[in-house]
C-alpha cells in the first residue's frame, strides 16, 4: 500500500531517530555511574546523584520559581491574548494586517535581542522590580503563541451556532458561555500549554533580566553545567528530560493537544 | 464527542428548548436584537479587544527594540564613556576588525550549514510523516517534537556527555577500532551537530505538511509514465515541497543565526557567534552602543534570510507549478 516509504528509507529514518534520541538518553546512563566523573560507558549503579539534586535547595528553589512565573506569565497572556484573538477575528479592525504584524514579530526578532533591548528599557526607566521585569519578557514571546492559536480556534468556530442560539432568544452572556466557549476552548487551552512550556524553558530573555533572588531553572542548570563535572549534572539532565516526557504524555493524552503545533 | 456536538446536544435537549421557545414568544425581536448587538457589538467593540494586546507589545516589545536600533547610531562608547550625537562608528568598528567579521561569517557559516543539514536529515523524516502508514507518522512525529520540550540547555548537555572525549561517540570509535578518535567538543563540528539537532524539529514539520499536500495522483503519474523512483523523488516531491523548505530553511537559519546557548555550551571560548559577542559587549565591556549595534545586525539578518528564503522561493514555486494548479 504504502510504496513510498521504502524499506531503505525507513532504516534510514530509524538511524536519524537513533541520534535524535541519543543526546536524551545518553546522560541517563551516564547519571548512575558509580564515579566522581562523567564517564561512559558508566561503572557500576549508584542513585545517590539523584538523591544530592533533589536535597538540592538550589535546583528545588529554580524548579519552583520557574512554575510559578511560568504560571504567571500564562495568566496575564491569556488575560490579553484571548480578547486580541477574538477581536482580530469576529470585528473589522483597520489596519489588522500591521497588528497581525506587530503581534508576530517577537516571534522573527531574535530573543537574544529581545531581551537585551528590555534590559535597556528596563534600566534606561529606573526599574528594580525583577519579577515584573521577567513576567513583561516572557509575556511578549508567550502572547504570539497564545493569540495564535486562539485565532486559528475562533476562525473555527461556527457562527451559525451563535446567530441560531442569539435567534433562539439565548441571551449574549449564555451565547458566550455555552456556544462559543466550548468550541474555542480547545485553542486557549493549548495557546496556555505552549505558553507555559514557552515561559518555563526560555533562556535568552532571563539570561539578560534574571537576578540571584529570581533565578530560574534553565538559568541554573547552564551555572551547574559551567562549574561542576560529577554526574550528578548528569542526574538533573534526567530529571528534566523525565519532567518533558511526562509533559509530552499530558499534553498528547489529556490536553488531546498535537505537539507539531509547537514547530510550526 | 466534538464540541460542535456538545453545543448542538445542549441546543436540542427538551428542557432548553422549551426554554428557549417561552422566551421568545414573549420578547423575541428584543432579546435577539440585543444579543445582536452585543455580539456583533459596535464600530469600536474590536479596538476595545485588541487594545491591551498591542499596547502591551507596542511599550515592551516594539518601543525597547527601536530604541535599541536607534542607540546604535546615537552613540558610541570611548573607554568606556558614551559619548551621544549620530554616529556609524560602531558598525564601522564592527566590520573593519577582523575579529568580529570573524565571528560574523562564523555565525552565517553556522546559520546555512545547520540550515542545509537539518533539511538533508528532514527530508526522509518528512516523507515518512507524509506518506508512511499512521503508526509509522506517529512515531517519528512523537520523536521528533518531544526534544522541543527538554530544555535546550539539556538537550546541548546531552551532546557534551557524547561528544567529550571520555563520552559516548569516543567509546564508539574505539569499539570500532578508531586508535586516536577526535574529540569535537568545543569545536565548530560540536556547535553544529547541536544546532541541527535543536532545530531540526522547525525543518521536519513544515516539509511533511508540504509533503503532505502534494497530490498523490501527480507521483503516480509520473510513476505510472515510467519515472524511477529516484526521478519522482527529485523532479516530483523535491520541486514541489519547496515551500515548505523554504519555511524550514528561514526559520532553522533565523534560530541558529541568533543561538546563545547550544554555542556557549559546546564550542566553549573557541567559537563564539554574534550571541556570545552581545552577551560579552554588554555583561562584560558595558559597552551598550556597539551591543546595540550588534543587535542590530542581526535582526537585519534573520528579516533578509526570511524576506530572501520566502519570497524569492515562493515566486518561483508560483512560476514552476503554475501549469499543474
């Protein structure tokens, strides 16, 4: 049936997977050995690399302050980007091709300079305030994802559905609620999960507006990586990449969300 | 069950309907009316929805990158002094030392060798997604994209514990009888076997949605005609998957132009790219004119990369397939 995918094509398919998947798998088995040192193949089995990273207040500190500004930054992205999306979709507003345009652009604009040009802002304003610093950063990458995808469930949306429950007599706030609602949920929810995901992985912004009160994980990781060499490096990498997996599992099983929107 | 399904129960139930029903017989014109209005609201109901988004871009994204730019050529740091008036100062500083054009070219070096790779690898990936059976597409979708979700400061670990010279691909080589294997950390090789690996998922997903969208009847026509494999693959697939080769290309190229992490991680001091060169001229020299400079560099680089790659490419696909649509 399926001509195409030759067998050929499918080793080769598999040996691209292989090193795909190698870099993820590799500091797993290096995050047992029984050394001071990163070795491979490991020696012996240890799991006290994983008892020192979560004894760690350190890592636990960043773990937590990165859920909550993630949570935060998801919060005020959904609070502004849900109102755009259905704005920019259901009303005619001059000029939408430049607000699409504005909207879009942090996601062209490097977020190196992104970063750096608000921690000019930021300083060129006189601003201390750290935490609304990182929420403001990560909100501007975080919206884009979030009104995008809400538009693309608003466009879906039938609205026939609302001009027959709005002539049935259903009154705007029940239109909103039972109508609308439940076919753009699906669009907000996964607009929340990338927003998350976003804000809880990003680098290149906190790296310019991070301070040591306010330190989140990525930020952590790359000093642990820089100034330690045991595998207990190796221990968090697992960590992080068990935590992706579960992630990948909610996001595909609960949520329903397909991830390939996250690449496109 | 679909929400569209959910709504349409929730309309049709007994209950609801005759709700709905009583309600109208006593007000229908009024209520529907109102409800028309709100919904469709007034001339300036969008303004008031879009607003807060775009202020909120307009002052934190739009206002600090623009003042950056405009910093640029405004002022110029001597010995560490910022002196203000219009300058080009930092973009002559910037071209004329060999050092940072050294770092320049690496960056676009990186950018198109990472971007070349990436497709070369995403191309069987894509066509298995595309075209294979649906365990197979989901295999590979699920692989693909599930790195997106580790960190990239972990996915570029993960490549220094295989790459040093105690690591994975060393022990591989010497199983295979390689005496003396190269150690590629902290090279160009190290940053860019990362880089593909990074983005690789931004080549891989818009490939196999073009791939996708390719007419099965045009592959077998040319299969039907006497086409070898190969020439339905490079005359076929190849000519008419190129938009979205083109989206991979500006993207993949866009995202390692601008990478900080996966070459701060691997190629160490030894090869840093316009990222690093940001970081050291802001965080270390404080030298904010000439990282402004930089900046702006290369933003001009991702929007040329992404004005050259889609809109030449998508002229010319115009032109190749206008005969087919």
């Amino acid at each position: 049936m399926n001509e195409t995918v030759s067998t050929p094509l499918k080793i080769v398919v598999g040996i691209i997977l292989l090193i795909v998947v190698a870099p993820l798998v590799v500091p797993l088995l290096m995050s047992i050995s029984d050394t001071p040192y990163i070795v491979f193949p490991p020696k012996g089995f240890t799991l006290q690399w994983y008892g020192a990273v979560l004894a760690n207040p350190e890592a636990r500190g960043s773990f937590l302050f990165s859920l909550e500004l993630a949570a935060i930054v998801t919060a005020v992205s959904l609070v502004l980007g849900v109102p755009c999306a259905a704005g920019l979709t259901r009303y005619r507003v001059v000029g939408q091709d430049v607000v699409l345009g504005l909207i879009l652009s942090p996601l062209i604009v490097p977020l190196i300079v992104t970063g750096v040009a608000l921690l000019q802002l930021f300083s060129m304003l006189g601003s201390r305030a750290t935490m609304m610093q990182l929420v403001i950063g990560h909100t501007v990458v975080c919206l884009p994802y979030v009104i995008r995808s809400v538009s693309a469930s608003f466009v879906l949306a039938n609205r026939n559905l609302e001009d027959a429950a709005a002539v049935l007599g259903a009154a705007p706030h029940l239109v909103a609620i039972r109508v609308i609602w439940p076919q753009v949920r699906p669009g907000v929810l996964a607009g929340a999960v990338f927003s998350f995901i976003v804000s809880f992985d990003d680098y290149p912004i906190s790296m310019w507006l991070a301070d040591g009160n306010h330190f989140p994980v990525p930020l952590y990781l790359y000093t642990v990586i820089e100034r330690s060499f045991d595998p207990s490096i190796a221990a968090i990498a697992s960590l992080m990449i068990g935590f992706a997996l579960l992630l990948v599992l909610v996001i595909e099983k609960v949520f329903g969300i397909s991830l390939a929107r996250l690449a496109s | 069950m679909s929400s569209g399904d959910s709504v349409r129960a929730s309309m049709l139930s007994p209950s609801r309907r005759d709700e709905v029903s009583g309600r109208v017989t006593e007000a229908a014109s009024h209520t529907a009316e109102r409800a028309w209005t709100i919904f469709s609201g007034t001339r300036f109901t969008g303004y008031w929805l879009v607003a807060p988004a775009v202020l909120f871009l307009a002052i934190w994204f739009l206002w600090p990158v623009l003042t950056m730019i405009h910093l640029s050529v405004s002022a110029r740091s001597v010995d560490g002094v910022m002196v203000e008036g219009f300058t080009l100062d930092n973009y002559i500083r910037l071209f004329s030392s060999d050092l940072y054009v050294r770092i320049l070219l690496r960056t676009i070096r990186i950018a198109l060798l990472t971007s070349v790779i990436a497709a070369l690898f995403a191309y069987p990936l894509a066509i298995a997604i595309a075209r294979g059976g649906p365990a197979l597409a989901r295999l590979v979708t699920i692989t693909i994209l599930a790195p997106l979700l580790v960190n990239v400061v972990v996915r570029s670990y993960g490549w220094q514990t295989i790459l040093n010279k105690t690591g994975a691909l060393a022990w591989l080589l010497k199983l295979s009888g390689v005496t003396n294997p190269p150690v590629l950390l902290y090279t160009e090789w190290a940053v860019l076997i990362a880089c593909v690996h990074v983005y690789l998922p931004f080549m891989v997903m818009p490939l196999a949605s073009a791939i996708g969208r390719i007419d099965r009847a045009v592959e077998e026509a040319a299969r039907v005609a006497g086409a070898p494999q190969l020439s339905v693959m490079l005359r076929v697939i190849f000519p008419l998957s190129l938009p979205g080769l083109a989206v991979g290309v500006s993207l993949v190229f866009s995202l390692s132009a601008a990478a900080y992490v996966t070459p701060q991680i691997l190629g160490g001091n030894f090869s840093p790219l316009l990222g690093t060169l940001i970081e050291q001229q802001i965080l270390t020299l404080n030298d904010w004119p000439f990282g402004a400079a930089i900046s702006t560099l290369l933003i001009a680089m991702v929007l040329a990369a992404n004005l050259v790659f889609l809109k030449v490419v998508n002229r010319r696909f115009a032109r190749w397939t206008g005969d087919i649509r």
